[in-house]
C-alpha cells in the first residue's frame, strides 16, 4: 500500500513538474534607424552655385582672365558692347579696373579703335577714359585682309608700375608716314582720306606718359 500511494505521489509531481511552462525568451527589441544627415542645396545640385549669364558681357581678349566671373563677383550687371575686354592693373585698386577694345566705323570707311579704362565702382561698372590706340580702313570684300593689316597706325599702352604706363607707336608703324602715305594712296577718295587722317592724328595724339591721378588716367609728358 505505501508503495502505491509512494508511487502516486511521485507521477503526480512528474506531472505537475511537466506542465508548468517554461518562462519565454525576451522578444527582440526593434532596430533603432540611424539618422541620416540632411543633404544641402549645393550636394543635392552636385555643383556649387554659378553665376548667372550675363548676355550683354563682351568676350575676354586674355584667356587666362573672365570677364564674366569678375562682374559677378562685383555684384555688377553688364550690358557694354566691346570687342573685348581684359584686366587693367591700374590705380590706387588694380583689381578694380579693365580695359575694354572698341571700333568705330565712318560712313566713309575709315577706323577708329579704342581702350576704354573702365572701374568697378558702387556696384557699377564706370568708363574713365577712352583712348585711340589705331586706325585703319574698312575690310574691302574683294581682297581682305586681317585687322591688323588693314590699319595704318597704332599705339600700345605699356604700363610701367600701377599708377603709370606709356603710349607708344607700335614697331613698324609711324605717324608722319601714315599721313604722308594716306594722302598719297587715297588721293582719289578725299571724303576717305579726310577722315583717316583725322583718326590718324587722334592715334598719334595718345602718344606719351599716363598716370594715375584723382582716381582716373590723366595726361602726363607727351611723346612725339
């Protein structure tokens, strides 16, 4: 009998033992997702900004030099009609001024070229002096010829330091000659030589020292 009721008890705790259930493993917690750094303007664009076009800008005669980039930069809109444009180097700001190339053709065919001296002022761009450095003639369709042979005088502006430079008759071209030669050559179109002997004299007119002087390009000595 005891070894019954012994053996009883013991299948009952091996019962109650089996149906207890074991405690569950802890659920996971959920993934935290980093956060992403935001993407600025430029890395979205994949560029920084660039300035804006400018339609009226004048092409660049120095290839290492943008006139575009250095308006822009100056807070300056541009509409100038130029053969080109170029840094000038000069007065009391040389990063400020440039020199700009114009022509201008008379009605009888005769060529006057320009440097305009030109600063960036109060977000402007502001022409402080004009000067006649060639002239020439009109392209003949019939036999053209390159620019530069087409005139009959010019002068370089050579500066010497940032306050000064000097006009100068450029190699193989001379005042008196072009005079003589015009009214010799021409003398059968005298509305023409007329006015490239003017322009021939506003050319030689430029010779000799500029400088510097109360914010602008000024005569100084004349050349002969």
């Amino acid at each position: 009998m005891r070894k019954l009721l012994l053996a009883g008890l013991l299948t009952a705790c091996g019962a109650s033992s089996a149906q207890t259930p074991e405690p569950s493993a802890p659920e996971p917690a959920p993934e935290r997702e980093e956060a992403k750094p935001v993407a600025s303007a430029a890395e979205k664009t994949g560029s920084t900004e660039a300035p804006p076009e400018l339609p009226g800008a004048p092409p660049a005669t120095d290839v290492g030099w943008d006139f575009h980039a250095w308006a822009y930069a100056r807070e300056i809109k541009v509409e100038l009609v130029s053969d080109g444009c170029e840094a000038a180097k000069l007065g009391d700001k040389p990063d400020e001024t440039v020199w700009c190339a114009h022509h201008a053709e008379s009605k009888e065919g005769a060529v006057l070229y320009t440097r305009a001296l030109y600063a960036a002022r109060n977000k402007k761009l502001v022409k402080l002096v004009e000067l006649p450095v060639a002239a020439g003639v009109v392209d003949n369709p019939e036999a053209p010829k390159d620019e530069r042979d087409r005139q009959v005088i010019r002068v370089e502006l050579v500066p010497s330091e940032a306050k000064k430079l000097e006009a100068r008759v450029a190699s193989g071209f001379d005042c008196d000659k072009a005079l003589k030669d015009n009214d010799e050559n021409r003398a059968s179109a005298k509305d023409l030589t007329r006015a490239l002997d003017e322009r021939i004299r506003k050319v030689c007119a430029t010779r000799g020292e500029w400088l510097w002087n109360a914010g602008t390009l000024r005569r100084g000595a004349r050349g002969k």
